[in-house]
C-alpha cells in the first residue's frame, strides 16, 4: 500500500506518521537525505488513515490569490530582544505572549546531535533555543501527536514551521477548528530543495497559518529611514485568529501597516 504517488507531491510532513495507530509509518531517507514514509506491513491493517490525512493535505489550493487580512512591517521595541532574535524579536514577541498564557511552543532548533528538529518550550529559559533557527525544513518526528495532547489539555498552543509542515498539522487535526492554536509560517524561501519544493502551493508569500513572517528584502533603498535602516519583518496577517495575536504584541513592537503590490 503506497501513502503518496511520487515524491512531488510528499512535503515529509508526518501527518501520515502521526495519524497511525499502530505505528506502522517510519521517514526513511533517500539517497538524497530527503526523509519519506515507509509502512511496515507487518504492522499495517490498511485502514488508510495515512492516505486519508494525506490527501486533505493534498486538496488545499489557494487559487493562485493573495489572502491575508492585513500586513505589517515590524521589529521589536528592545534592541536586546532584536539582536538575539533571528526575526528581529517578532518571535520572541509571540513566544511571550503564548507562554504568559500557560501556553506550549513548538519550533525549530538544534538538538544535540546537531539536527534540526522541532522541539518543544513552556518555560522562557526554554524558549531561548528557538532564537537562532532559520526557515529550513526540520526534523518533526512524531511532535505533531505532542500538539494535539496539549490542544485536547485546553492549552494555548503556538506552532511555528514552513507552511509546508502547517498544512501538515492541520490535515493531521482533521482541519478541526482550534481557538486556542496558532499557526506561524516562516517563508522557507524553498531552501530544502526537496522535490515537492518544486510544485509548492506555497511559492507565493501567503501560507495555510495564521500569521506569516518573512525578511524584507531591500529595505535599505526601497524606505531608507531610520526605521527602516534598523532592520524590519514581513508580518502577514491571515485569519481573525491572527489578528488577536498581532493585537495582544503590538504594544512590543515598532510596527506599521503596509500592502504587497499586486
């Protein structure tokens, strides 16, 4: 029983992983280092969860538009916060607010063996390690079953990855409605290079998250002000649900809203 068609249309999100019972389904890698699922049948019942998971992956499309509630160019208001941040403390901002709510972070960081793997915070010493992570793919294991025990605890939750690993999660929760999830993006800038990277729905700016952030590229000749010659984010706005988030940390940051030409 094959979970996906050709590696074109695998992003390695572990829904599949994550949705099976038995666990049957390992990412293996190829001899690229790209990590695919494989199913045991010694264990597998073929009860098709996988393919089930993969395919409400499969039918997003944002037809090819722009949507997003509102946009911000922004930075934090401590400069502290800045240099030790990786997206100018628009993350460190968010993180803040989720854990002043008794809230779980999810994200990218080194671990000990020196991979980049998603690891969990709830506490700010733990949180630190997320500052350094870039917008690269990681390593999920099997953490998206780690967000749903939260979710179920009635805890806040902030999940933050490329919009390839969101979409994953969110086919992983049945695209249940969450009031207490928050989805951030980081725009990956497709610097996996895995064959789904080819034919991502994502090659545009706007994500299946909540909030998305990215660099902004130019900044220095396009505003060269001193607002903007201090270094800024891309904040995109994509639901309601975003939009309270943005509202809870503006009072953190140095922020103006602005549009993307269309």
């Amino acid at each position: 029983m094959d979970i996906y068609q050709d590696k074109n249309r695998c992003s390695g999100c572990t829904a599949c992983l994550s949705a099976c019972p038995l666990n049957a389904i390992s990412m293996v890698a190829d001899n690229k280092g790209y990590k695919y699922p494989q199913i045991d049948m010694t264990r597998c019942k073929e009860c098709r969860l996988c393919q089930t998971v993969c395919q409400l992956y499969d039918s997003y499309s944002k037809k090819g538009k722009l949507q997003y509630l509102s946009l911000y160019v922004a930075k934090h208001k401590n400069e502290e916060v800045r240099t030790a941040s990786s997206s100018n403390g628009i993350f460190a901002a968010l993180t803040s607010y989720i854990l002043n709510k008794n809230g779980v972070i999810y994200g990218a960081a080194i671990d000990e063996q020196r991979r980049i793997s998603h690891q969990k915070a709830e506490s700010v010493i733990e949180k630190d390690k997320f500052r350094v992570s870039e917008h690269y793919q990681s390593d999920l294991g099997s953490i998206f079953r780690d967000v749903k025990a939260k979710l179920d605890q009635n805890r806040y939750v902030l999940f933050t990855g490329t919009a390839c690993q969101n979409l994953g999660l969110k086919a992983y929760l049945e695209n249940k409605k969450y009031e207490k999830l928050i989805l951030c993006d980081l725009v990956c800038q497709h610097k996996a290079l895995r064959p789904s990277c080819r034919t991502c729905v994502f090659k545009d700016i706007t994500g299946p998250s909540d909030i998305t952030i990215d660099d902004f590229w130019g900044v220095e000749t396009s505003k060269p002000d001193n607002f903007y010659n201090l270094g800024v984010i891309l904040v995109l706005i994509n639901t309601e649900q975003g939009e309270a988030v943005f509202k809870g940390i503006k009072n953190h940051l140095v922020y103006e809203a602005s549009c993307i030409s269309k």
